[in-house]
C-alpha cells in the first residue's frame, strides 16, 4: 500500500508533494524496523533455547510491545494524522533498543537469567 495506492490517497486529501514525501517516508520506517524486529521475534520464537531463557521470552516481549509502539505510531502519523501522544514512537524505539542487550545478555550467559533484581549474573 505504502508504494502504491499511498501517494494519491495523501495527494487526494489535500496534502502538498513535501508533505506526502515526509509520509511516505515515515511509512517506509515504520514498515522496515516491523520487519526486521518481527524477524527476531520470530526467531527467538523459533529457536529451542527460548523456552529455558526467562531473558529471551522477555526481549521477545519487549520486542513486541516496541513494535507496537513505534511501528503503530507512526503509521497513526502516516494513516490518520494523528498520534496519542508524542512520546509513543520514542519510546517505542527505546523498547526495541532494550531488548537486543537482553538477547545478548542471554547468549552471552545461557545457564542464567535475570532474576528479577535487576542486577546481572554473576
């Protein structure tokens, strides 16, 4: 939809050439950090190793919630102009961020996990 219908439906609704670029960009964005992130949700969903690393289900879950918030508030920009508020997308990123240390942290020291106190296995 994005490379094909968008265009003339923001042209349609009376935005200028600088403003359905800057949508479509944003569209663009949106729909590549989905993919790549839905790719490591799918991954870790696939790998054996998920169901004994409290830590991989939870950036799993981060990774979803990321998505969500990022992924969606852009495309409420792109699709209906407007947003809920202005910190979604940030933090919808920020969430995505978090959760490749904890992915890492959970390659890095298979055999332990986080155990709630926030602290790192020593």
């Amino acid at each position: 939809m994005g490379s094909h219908s968008l265009p003339k439906r923001l042209q349609d609704a009376g935005l200028n050439e600088v403003q359905v670029q800057k949508k479509i960009g944003q569209c663009e964005i949106a729909v590549k950090y989905q993919m790549y992130h839905s790719l490591a949700v799918l991954s870790l969903g696939l790998c054996p190793a998920t169901a004994t690393r409290k830590s991989w289900k939870f950036a799993g879950g981060l990774f979803f919630v990321g998505i969500g918030l990022f992924s969606g508030g852009l495309y409420s920009m792109v699709f209906f102009d407007q947003i809920g508020h202005w910190s979604i997308v940030p933090l919808g990123g920020a969430t995505m961020m978090l959760s490749w240390p904890i992915v890492a942290i959970g390659a890095i020291f298979p055999n332990k996990s986080l155990n709630g106190t926030g602290k790192l296995p020593t």
